[in-house]
C-alpha cells in the first residue's frame, strides 16, 4: 500500500514538474547559409533572388527596396510573460533597377526595442453611463436621467 502510493506520489509530482518546464516556439523563415552563400551582390536581382530565397513575408516598410527574413526563437515558461531568446535578420537591399546591392545580418543583440503609443479616438457625441444605456435600450431614449 505504501509502495503504490509513493509510485502515484511520485508520478504527480513528475508531472507537476514537467508542466514547469519552459516551451520554445520558433516563429519565421530563415534561408539556410549556403542559399546565402550563393547569391552574388550586383549580379542577382529579385527574381533570382526569390527564385532561390522565396519571397519573403516581409518587404521594405518604408521603402520597397528590401527584403527582410526574420526568424524568432520565444520562450514561455509556466508562469510569465513569453520572452523572446533569439533572433536572427536576414536584409537584402535592392538598389532602383532591382538588383541586389547589399546583404546584412542582424541578431537580437542589434535590435532596439520600439515604444507603441496606444492612442484612443474619442467617439462623438455624449458618454451615457451603463446604467443610462440599459434603461436607454428598454423603453425608449433616457437623455433626462
């Protein structure tokens, strides 16, 4: 009796355990090396290069002059927030004519974290409170209340 309860015991607490383990996601695409490897500034342009690449999910924000492959390794533990572990950029500029004029590689260690503003529009006309709206909505308009 006392074995099969140390053996269920056990078997809990491993399983509590293993739930506490962190989980890795890997989100994007990253072209392998030697694809990279093989394509040739001032001679490949962007159809060569999505001939061999793909196209990317991601293009020039500013500009349609790149393209951007970006892969992300997160990790998320039990409790908390998930975290992002790594990182990789892959830029390949273009110049006007469309041919391949630079290629860089960025990691997480070159990223800058970028502040969003959360602005909210303001609706038009009154702000009616929700006890104004229920009785608003059952027989009719409550402006007066």
């Amino acid at each position: 009796m006392k074995k099969s309860r140390f053996i269920i015991g056990a078997s809990a607490a491993l399983i509590l355990l293993s739930a506490c383990s962190a989980q890795y996601r890997a989100h994007g695409y990253m072209p392998q090396q030697e694809e990279v490897d093989g394509l040739v500034v001032g001679v490949d342009n962007r159809d060569s290069v999505a001939k061999s690449l793909g196209v990317p999910s991601s293009g020039g924000v500013a500009r349609d002059n790149a393209y951007f492959y970006v892969r992300s390794r997160i990790q998320q533990g039990a409790l908390g927030r998930p975290t992002e572990v790594d990182r990789e950029v892959l830029v390949l500029s273009f110049n006007k004519q469309g041919v391949l004029s630079n290629i860089e590689r960025f990691g997480l260690q070159d990223g800058t974290v970028v502040s969003l503003e959360h602005r909210v529009t303001k609706t038009a006309g009154p702000e009616l409170s929700l006890i104004r709206q229920i009785i608003g909505s059952v027989g009719g308009s409550a402006p007066n209340l």
